[in-house]
C-alpha cells in the first residue's frame, strides 16, 4: 500500500514539473537563437491591404548593415529595393527612398 502510495505521489510530482522543465528548455533555446536574430531588425511596417505589407528590414553584420524593403503578402515574400545601411545620414536614406518610390513598380504576378 504505501509503495503504491508512493509511486503516486512520484507520478504526481513529475507531472507537475514537466511544464517547468520545458519552459526551462524554451528559454535555453530562445537564448541561443537570440544571437542569431541580432543579425535582423525590423525597422517599419506598413499594411496595403487586408493581408498585405511593406516591411522594411535591416539585416546583415554590424560592418556590413543593408536595408531591405519588402513586400509580404499571405503566400509569398518579395524584395522591393535593396539599400546599404546608412547609419549617420538620415538625409541621404531619405533621399534614396524617395527616389526608390518614384520609379514605377513592375508587376511581377498575377496576384497584385
């Protein structure tokens, strides 16, 4: 009787920290990850549609930073423009994005 009672309350315990022990692990692993995701930032996103978005994402090493703008839909992902990082002059990204949305899109598929 008490060997059974103790198995029980064996069982019982482990259950009870088997939620622990996978958040733990979640958290070991969304740790390791995050060193890789320093590599990206999101810097804006602008919806166009009910399941359309332009994002502008600035990705790459510290030395080598580059923005890419983005068009996300539902199905696919697609690279509008490609800019390097300008980290001083706001002025001159300014500039170049204006230029970037002057010229015409060119309409890629049928699903625009």
């Amino acid at each position: 009787m008490t060997q059974t009672l103790l198995l029980l309350v064996l069982l019982v315990a482990a259950l009870a920290a088997l939620p622990w022990l996978i958040r733990r692990l979640q958290q070991q692993r969304a740790g390791q990850l995050g060193q890789a995701g320093a590599m990206s930032r999101v810097l804006s996103a602008v919806a166009v549609g009910p399941q359309q978005r332009v994002v502008t994402v600035e990705v790459g090493p510290p030395q080598q930073r580059t923005v890419l703008v983005l068009g996300v839909t539902a199905q696919n992902i697609n690279c509008l423009h490609v800019l390097p990082a300008v980290a001083t002059d706001g002025a001159r990204f300014a500039a170049e994005m204006a230029a970037a949305r002057a010229q015409p899109l060119v309409d890629g598929g049928a699903d625009a």
